[in-house]
C-alpha cells in the first residue's frame, strides 16, 4: 500500500502543501486518539457556550479546535483559519501561503452514543494582498481549493482527500501511525441503490444546485 506523501507526490502536490497536510494530520491522530479515550479521559460532555452556528458546544469540539488552531498556527505554512467553533478569522503566520478552513469535530453530539464524527477541512492559497485577520481572503470560489478532505473518527481512522488529481481513501495504520492509500480514485457508481441529497432542505438550496434538474422535486 501507498503511504500518504507518495500518493501526494505522484498527484503533483507541491512540496509545501504535503507538509501542511501532514501537520493538518498530525492533529486529527492527535484528535482520534483524544476521542479514543472518550470518558476515560473526561471529554465527553457539553460546554455552556455556543459556536458561531449557535449550536452548544461539547467538551471535544474545544478540543479539538484548540488541537488544529495550535497544530497549524505554528507550522509556518498558514497565513490564517477559520473555524467552525471561531467568531473571528485567526491570524498565524503573516508570511504563511496558506488559508485553511475546518470543522474540527462535526458530529459532536454522537460521541455521547458513540457514534461516528469527524473533520472537515479544506485548503487555498492566500492572497499576497491580504491582512492575517482578513476575512474577505476566504470568500474564494470553490475552484481555487487545493485540497480538501475530511477525517472519520470510527472503528477505524478514514481520510478522504483530493489535491485535484483524484480523489483517495487513505487510513491511518495505528502500528506505525502513518495513513496508507486503501482505495485509489474514488468514484460514484453509475448504478447503486442509494440516494442521499438531503432533500428535505431543498429549500434552503441557492440556484446552482439545481444544475437544471426537475427531477429531485
């Protein structure tokens, strides 16, 4: 099986976003082994604040968004992030090329049942122009992501992630804590039995979800 780096490498990732991605990694082992523990470790439970979505925030969702936010502000790599569990854009390096952007722990609220989680992230570049604490640097269009991913905290730790060449399911070997590829290029099957769109909030959907499609009314 492919390790992660060669996978990145034989996509043409750049050099610096392999060791971004590595240190945004690093923090989600750091995330799975804390979620691991679960009472054990005394982080399951709310807080009494709520996130910027106003949702109460549990014990793990602090966590583990002070687990990225310190993982990523010193790695040198990151200009600045935005969090889920933020009210403001966070400043790191000012001289980073990174901005990155998460969810450190979607799902919190299963960890009560035991119930699977994880995070979401994704990764752009940051404009030479803009200010650490700038967050109009965010507002890019999707086609300007360099990566994005997301990270399940289950029976085992999954990660599916693209850098534009492909989309790969990796997961982490816990006996030498590295992920390794365990499905290359994913793709959806032309025929299955499955359908999920969350169509009960089709409502809610701006115009270019549609794709002029009728159909899904």
């Amino acid at each position: 099986m492919k390790r992660l780096n060669s996978r990145l490498q034989q996509d043409g990732a750049p050099l610096e976003l392999i060791l971004l991605i590595r240190t945004l990694l690093a923090g989600c082992k750091e995330i799975s082994f804390r979620v691991s523990q679960g009472a054990l470790a005394g982080v399951l439970g709310s807080t009494l604040s709520e996130n910027v979505q106003g949702e109460t925030q549990k014990k793990l969702d602090v966590i583990s968004n002070q687990i990225l936010k310190d993982t990523l502000s010193e790695s040198g790599y990151v200009k600045a992030i935005s969090s889920e569990e933020e009210d403001d854009v966070v400043p790191c390096n000012p001289e980073g090329k990174y901005l990155v952007s998460f969810d450190p722990l979607d799902g919190s609220s299963n960890t009560e049942i035991n119930s699977l989680i994880g995070t979401i992230f994704s990764i752009t570049h940051a404009p030479q122009w803009m200010e650490p604490n700038d967050p109009s640097a965010f507002l890019q269009p999707g086609t300007q992501i360099v990566a994005a991913g997301y990270v399940l905290y289950g029976p085992s730790t999954m990660l599916v992630m693209s850098t534009g060449r492909g989309t790969h399911l990796y997961t982490l070997d816990k006996t030498h804590g590295g992920f390794l590829v365990t499905e290359a290029n994913l793709q959806v099957p032309k025929d299955t039995s499955e359908f999920a769109i969350n169509t009960s909030n089709q409502r809610h959907w701006e115009a270019p979800i549609w794709l002029g499609r009728s159909d899904l009314t």
